[in-house]
C-alpha cells in the first residue's frame, strides 16, 4: 500500500484527494520506482484544480517529475537500485505520475540521476530546469556566445526562468531578467541576473520591429511577450520559446525573421529523446550551483500539494516547489 494525490471523475464530479492504493492498481510498466520525491509544476496544478484538461483518462496520479530508487526492472537499462528522474512523457496526463510513493512506468522514460545531485535536488530542478537547460543549449548550439550581447529571460521569478538565469550567467552571458513582481529584483540578481525589467515592458502589443536589444532570448510567455522579444532581438539572433503563461497566441509579423534574420526555435521537454535531455542534465551537473538550488526551491509534504497547487497558479509562488512525498 502507498499514498498518493488521485484525481477522478465521476458521475458525482470531479475529485482530487490523497488516498491509499494498493501496488496492483500501478499502470503497467516495466520498471517499478519507489519514488523519494516529486514536484509541483504549472501543469501539475492545472491538472489538480481542474483549470484545464490536462488529465486525459481518470483516475490519475499527477505528478510530471519523480526522482527515486528503482525497486523491480525487466528493462535491459535499469537493474534493481540505480537512481532515477523522469520528466514528461505524458505522466501525470495519460500514465499515472510522480505524486505518490510508488509508480511504474516505462524505462525508456527514465535517465540517470546524475551524481552531483540528491534526488531532492534533482526536483528542485525538475521539468522547469530541465527545460532551461535545453533552452540555453539550443542558443548555444546555435552559436549565441556572450559578446553579443544581452540575454532576455522572461517568466524570471518562474522555475525555467530561475534556471535559465543561473545557468547562462555561469556560461558568461549578461542577462535580463523580465518579471511582474519588481520586489523580486533581488532574488533575480542572486542568480544572476545583470538587469531587471518590468514584463509590463513587453506584455502590451507592440510594432513589428523595434530597437534591437537582445542577442538572444528565453521564453516561457508566449504571446505578446514573445512577439515583442522577437521584434527586439538583434540581427541574427535567436529566439527560444518554451511556454505560454500570457497565451498561446503569437500576435506577430515575419518582419524580424525576413529582415533581422532572428531564429525562432520550439523547445519540447515532454517528449524529447535521449540524447538532448542528457545533453540537458550533463549541463546542469556541470553548471548549476548547488546553492541555487536552495534559492529557488521550497519543500512541501505531499498532502500540502494540492492546496499549493492553487497557490502556483494564482502566482503565488516564486520558483520551484518540491514535494515530499514521504512526509
């Protein structure tokens, strides 16, 4: 028997509860992981309030992230012991997810909790950090290098945005931290950040080309946000989008693309392969500093997250929260 958050639907409604189970009612898989921690992310607390139709079949673990002990394995990767973290594919939407004490899942889904983390920290880092880490990969790869000027990270106070900062200041970059919460300016200069900027700066439709700013960009808003990092990005550079916190809409032009030259690229953390999630977590290993990780993290115990869950989204939170789910 394990706890875990379960979210139903029924002909009463719709319910989220923590609740006992039994380990036969785990979806199949095959490896069995006796989870130590998980977290809660944007998508997680959709997910437990119901603000959007997250969870495709019912009854659901949320969860997108665990970290943890493999306990059973018939995967040729993965033998009884190793440590664990999975983010995404579709867990916590379509297979039961990291918001429990146990889960079971497929192998491929899993990588190595690298050594210099504790499966706590590798979930203060989760899929918000692990998606930082593409972002700032795919500008590098790109050939974005820190003389060319100023890096724009919106969403800052956010998880991706945390990471993204510490990350491309250890990499040299000067970096522009975009936040609504200007009593944040603090927090966001500890991590890195050379300059803060109010979002409201960004948030409002702007024209189709403006004075060039930002050698590149990171960004989780989506929207008039991105439209307005596009417009003001420098000849040549490059433009990562990530998420879509203002919309889902992209009020633009091509002007930035046909006359500036600007890339625009799509990250995807949730299905992404094996070779960019290593490449992913191998820089955060190597790059991340340990204390930042207490900076952006809080810890809550798992039956604490489902009323954190509103608290996220009504913005209420700044960086990351960790779920216990032992205690």
């Amino acid at each position: 028997m394990f706890s875990a958050i379960l979210i139903d639907q029924g002909e009463a409604g719709r319910t989220v509860a923590l609740t006992t189970l039994d380990e036969a009612e785990l979806p199949e898989g095959d490896v069995s992981v006796e989870v130590a921690y998980s977290t809660l992310n944007y998508k997680d607390a959709l997910a437990i309030t119901g603000r959007s139709p997250v969870v495709r079949d019912f009854p659901m673990v949320p969860g997108i992230d665990l970290a943890g002990v493999v306990t059973e394995s018939t995967h040729r990767g993965w033998e009884k012991g190793d440590l664990v973290v999975l983010n995404g594919w579709g867990v916590g939407e379509r297979h039961w997810g990291g918001l429990a004490q146990q889960a079971r899942l497929d192998g491929d889904w899993l990588v190595p909790l690298p050594p210099a983390f504790t499966p706590r920290q590798a979930m203060a880092i989760g899929t918000a950090g692990y998606t930082a880490s593409l972002c700032v990969n795919a500008l590098v790869d790109r050939g974005v290098r820190p003389d060319q000027g100023e890096i724009l990270v919106t969403g800052a106070t956010g998880g991706v945005g945390g990471v993204a900062i510490a990350l491309l200041s250890k990499a040299g970059f000067s970096v522009a931290a975009a936040t609504s919460k200007p009593s944040e300016g603090g927090y966001l200069r500890r991590l890195g950040a050379a300059t803060v900027l109010d979002r409201a700066e960004l948030a409002a439709p702007g024209k189709p080309l403006q004075k060039e700013r930002w050698a590149g960009v990171i960004d989780s808003a989506g929207s008039s946000t991105l439209a307005n990092a596009c417009a003001q990005t420098r000849y040549g550079g490059t433009v990562v989008a990530c998420g879509l916190a203002q919309g889902m809409d992209l009020p633009a032009t091509v002007a930035p693309f046909i006359l500036r030259g600007v890339a625009l690229i799509g990250i995807d953390s949730v299905m992404a392969p094996a070779r960019p999630r290593t490449a992913a977590w191998d820089r955060l290993a190597r790059d991340l500093p340990p204390d930042v990780l207490d900076e952006i993290a809080q810890d809550v115990a798992l039956p604490d997250a489902i009323a954190a869950a509103g608290r996220l989204l009504e913005g209420g939170v700044r960086g990351r929260i960790v779920v216990d789910v032992n205690r």
